[in-house]
C-alpha cells in the first residue's frame, strides 16, 4: 500500500530530514510524504538485474554507475528512486575519493519500476521533476504490460514494447537491450540467450 501524507505549509526538507527514517523509505515531493511500496517480485528482479546489466556495462570504462533505491537531495526534494545512474565525474566523492554517503545532485538518468498499487502519473511528475533540474533520461517500467516510457527534457515522451531498443546515452549506444529482452528477465523458464551486449568503449575516464 502507497500512504501518502498530504502537507501544506507545514514542513519544508529541512524538517522533512530530521523526521525518523522509515521501511520502505519516504520521499518528499512537492509538500507531500509518500512512503514507497515494498517491491514485489517482478519489480525486485528488475531492479537488480537491470543495476546489474548497466554497471557490467558502464563502470570497467568508467562511464557510469547505477545505484539501487539512492536517497537523492536536490532542488528542494528528497526522491529515491529505484534506480539512479550517474555519469562518472558527477559521482560524489569524499576527500579520499570514496563514493559519498549523501547524494545532493541530481541522478543523469532514473529509472522507475511500477508497482501494481501505485499511480502512474505519480510516478511520472516524479520524473518529471527529475529532468526538470537536469536528468537527461527517465524510463518508466511497467512489468503489467510489458512497456517502458521513455522521458527526456523537452521530448514527447515515447514509449517501447517488444523488440524496440531502449535508448540510452547518444555516447553509450554500444548497450543495447530491447524491452523484449528484459521482461524476459520475469520467466525463469526462459531458456532464450539475451543479445550479447558490447561493453567496450572510447569514452571512458581514469579516475
């Protein structure tokens, strides 16, 4: 069940963040709480297979790392989503160049898995504020009818079934998998081999 806390005036992040943390975790949007839905199982497996499969392919070059339900700070908003990719050199660091505990930027790509309880356009104005303080790319997973949208700043948004590609990053079209591959992840009877996936590129950083 999605609970959700409707509150005008009375809190800002500030006050948002000192509150007691909670299970699932709670998001602060535009005066509201909203505490996530525990994932069901097909949300679970594409959350992990999809981390999995973007970080095999982005962090050997360097390129880019996913991160699994990332408490973000940034414009105001406290979101976590179920998946934040960011390109390599806006990872925050600590002085010893660890990844950093607090994110307070913007993730360049979020993806966001639909659970059955949970209203689509809600989930949608949370991308949307998203690309509205700088992502550059948000999918919206819906496992019941095997589709994604695709946003992007100032785009219609698109969505693709079946065989269509699900775009990524011009630099980084060398990953390809189709909506059709990876709702495949769901049967555990599928024996059909995924596209290999290319994992080599130009574009990768030393540090």
């Amino acid at each position: 069940m999605v609970i959700v806390f409707h509150v005008k005036y009375t809190i800002n992040l500030e006050e948002f963040l000192d509150l007691p943390e909670t299970q699932p975790a709670s998001e602060y949007l535009k005066g509201e709480i909203t505490q996530k839905p525990m994932p069901p199982g097909e949300n679970s497996t594409l959350q992990i297979r999809l981390g999995t499969v973007i970080n095999e392919a982005f962090l050997p070059p360097k390129l880019a790392h996913a991160f699994t339900e990332l408490w973000c700070d940034f414009g105001g908003q406290s979101l976590v989503t179920d998946i934040s990719v960011f390109t390599w050199e806006r990872i925050p660091r600590t002085e010893k160049r660890r990844i950093a505990n607090g994110f307070e930027v913007h993730p360049d790509w979020v993806i966001e898995i639909l659970s059955p309880e949970q209203s689509a356009n809600q989930v949608i104005r949370k991308i949307m504020f998203c690309l509205s303080q700088g992502t550059q790319l948000g999918w919206l997973v819906d496992p019941k009818d095997e589709s994604v949208m695709i946003l992007k700043p100032d785009s219609f948004p698109e969505v693709k079934l079946g065989e269509d590609i699900l775009p990524v990053w011009e630099h980084l079209k060398k990953f390809q998998l189709s909506a059709r591959e990876m709702f495949a992840w769901l049967s555990l009877d599928n024996r059909e081999p995924n596209r290999s996936i290319n994992l080599k590129s130009s574009n990768s950083h030393d540090d």
